[in-house]
C-alpha cells in the first residue's frame, strides 16, 4: 500500500508578497507599477558624498578630490563615502582611487551596514485592481572614511 502524499508545497507568488497560510495571494505583477521610494539618508554633513551609478564616475573622483584639497574653503581633513547596493563596488573603486592618488597618504577606515527600503506597489487600473500594496526590502551599504591621519 503507497503511502499517503503530503500536500504539494505552496508555490512563492510572482511578486514576493507573504502568502497567508495556505492560500496565495495572486496578484498579477503586470497589473501593478513597481514605485522605489528613496532610501533614508543619514544627516548630510559638507564632507558626507552619497555616490550612485547614474553620475559619471570622474565626476564624482573629482568631487571627492576637491573636498579633500581644499576648493577655496580650506579642505577636509576626512570625507565620508555612502555607497548603496550597486552602487557598493564604485564607492570602494572611489577611496581607493583618491588614495592613491595621495601616494597613500590617506588612509581608509570602512563600515557596512543593511538599510531598510520601501517600495509601493501601485494599480496600474485604479477602478479594476485593489488598493497599493507596500513591501519593503533589505539591501546592503558601505560607508566610508577616507582621512588624513592625525601628525605624530
């Protein structure tokens, strides 16, 4: 005699809602509009630079350099590097450029850290579909110090 079958796992649904017991959500990701809120900045300080991948890298090298050097108003002796998921990898490619561009006089203090995102989910058809769904999700952070150390 074959042995009694275990119910058939519940698929995930197609856009990654939590499904409620047994019964899935269905909602139909062509249906929706996917809205990314803007992440929560730390408090923006004059040598905090938030970099992203949609402004050109040597632009954002040189934005760096000149906090560094001075630009007029006398320098910062360190900067603050915030990168954002893709954008992980440019940050880190960021300090290390500037300091070797100093002939590594500069040194390199890093953190990471998970920041919370939101995303609304919003009806393409306000009349037919339901009302906006909320999710939020997690995505990874660097923060960086770049600074000249204290003479000895």
């Amino acid at each position: 005699m074959a042995e009694p079958r275990s119910p058939a796992p519940v698929p995930p649904n197609p856009v990654g809602l939590p499904s409620e017991g047994s019964v899935v959500v269905e909602m139909d990701p062509v249906e929706y509009t996917l809205r990314k809120r803007l992440p929560r900045k730390l408090p923006k300080r004059r040598n905090d630079v938030y970099v992203n991948m949609k402004t050109d890298f040597k632009a954002q090298l040189a934005r760096c350099q000149k906090l560094l050097d001075g630009g007029g108003t006398g320098g910062h002796r360190e900067i603050c590097i915030h990168g954002l998921g893709l954008a992980i990898n440019r940050a880190i490619n960021i300090a290390l450029q500037l300091q070797a561009s100093s002939q590594w006089a500069l040194q390199i203090a890093a953190n990471t850290s998970t920041v919370e995102l939101v995303d609304d989910l919003e009806p393409e058809d306000p009349d037919e579909a339901g009302e906006p769904i909320t999710r939020t999700r997690n995505n990874s952070a660097i923060h960086i110090k770049v600074f000249y150390p204290d003479p000895q």
